[in-house]
C-alpha cells in the first residue's frame, strides 16, 4: 500500500512536470497556457485510469457485497496522492492567471479544498480500512464518478484557449451535463437502489442499514454535486439566453 502511494506521488506530479515542459519547449506555449493545460491534463488521466479501473471493477464482482478485486485497494492506494498533488497544482493555475496568494486561493476555492482533503482524510481510511474488505462493487462504482472529469477538463481549456465559440466546445457542454448527472448527482441514489435490491429490503431501510461511513459520505459529497451540477446548468442556461439575446439584436 505504502508503495502504491509513493509510485502515485511520483507519477502525478512527474506527469504534470513532464507534460508543462513538453508544451513551453515543443509547443513554445506560455508557462501560464502550458500550466493550466498540463493540470488539466493531469486530472483528465487520473480520471480515465480511474474509470478504467471502477468498470473492471465493477463487472467482476457478481456479489456486490462479498466478491473481492485486487485492483480496488491498489488503485485507491495509488490515487490518493492525486488529491494532495491536484489541490498545489490548481493552486499553481490561480497564480499563474492571476498571483493570488495562498490564502487568496483557500477562500476561493474552498469547497474544492475541502472536497480534496475530505477525499484523503476520511474516503482514503473508509476505502482501505474501515469498509473490512467488503462492498468492492460500490467502490468500482464510486470510481466511476470521475468519469466526468475529462469533459470538465475540455471546457477549461477550450475557455483557457479562447475556443467557447467552437462546435466542439456546444458539443462537449451538453456530454458534460449529461455524464456529470450520471456519474455524480445519480451515483449515490444507485448505489443504495442496488444494495436495497441486495438485501431485499426498501431504500430507506437500506439508508437506515448501510455503515455509518457509508452515510457520512454520502450526506457530505452528495450535496456538492447537487451544487456543483446546478452552477453548471446555471452557465449554460446563462450562455443559451445571452446567445438568444445576440441572435434577436441581430434580427432587429
């Protein structure tokens, strides 16, 4: 476990480091550009061999509360560094656009702060430890809310990169509502859905039965997708009627 975390604390921020310089040398892009487009990078890749790693997962475990996979514990192992890199990484993006300081930084983003260390300090322990090596089928599912991060990632850098007015950035706005909905605001709905199904017992008993870290999780991340998918839906709504706007301007 210790060593699946030092490889993840090397391979993150060696990625980021490798990819920032190939874009300024190659590329001739500047520091601010290739640092924003390298985190964004960066997450994107996290986020696909997570996503890899959650649909192994979860289509071979046929129990969704007994049958075991090595691949759950191990990337979790190697992930987790991620989160520690990706907080001084964004850190680094705010600089760059702007040299806001690191306090600055906290209060602006301190809900993806909080997010990050929440990942660390309570899913890492609740994944590994307190779970007792039951339930890989919820955790390879779990996983697949990163899904959605690659789109994410796109929209940033076609914004970063002045691209908003492209068909690719119309067409990669709707795919990012679409999975953000699946793969996080339904998540945690599915997940007790299927261990009620589990357990032959009603989704609300099945809230009442589940761990209480179960629970603490989900009372605490689900929220913030809500919150995260409605900002998202209010940007697009928001880019839809200025467009709106535009077009009947135009008319008169």
């Amino acid at each position: 476990m210790l060593a699946l975390m030092a490889a993840g604390g090397v391979f993150f921020p060696g990625l980021f480091l490798l990819s920032r310089l190939g874009l300024r040398v190659l590329m001739g892009w500047t520091e601010a550009d290739a640092t924003i487009v390298s985190v964004r990078g960066v997450s994107s890749v996290q986020a696909a061999m997570a996503s890899a790693a959650g649909c192994v997962i979860a289509s071979s475990c046929q129990d969704v509360m007994e049958d075991k996979h090595w691949l759950t514990e191990a990337y979790v192992s190697f992930a987790a560094p991620y989160f520690v890199y990706d907080v001084y990484a964004m850190f680094l993006c705010h600089r760059q656009r702007g040299g806001v300081q690191v306090a600055t930084f906290v209060r602006r983003e301190m809900l993806m702060v909080l997010h990050h260390a929440f990942m660390v300090l309570f899913c890492l322990p609740a994944s590994l430890v307190w779970r007792r090596g039951q339930g890989d089928y919820f955790q390879g599912v779990l996983l697949l809310a990163e899904l959605s991060t690659p789109f994410v990632s796109l929209a940033k850098v076609l914004t970063q990169l002045e691209k908003e007015h492209t068909l690719l950035y119309k067409v990669n706005g709707v795919l990012t509502l679409l999975v953000f909905f699946a793969c996080r605001v339904a998540l945690f709905p599915y997940l007790y859905l299927t261990y009620s199904r589990y357990a032959s017992v009603s989704v609300g008993r099945a809230v009442l039965e589940a761990p209480w870290q179960c629970n603490l999780g989900a009372a605490l991340l689900w929220p913030l997708q809500l919150y995260w998918m409605a900002l998202m839906c209010r940007r697009a709504l928001r880019l839809l009627t200025g467009r709106s706007h535009a077009k009947v301007k135009k008319t008169l």
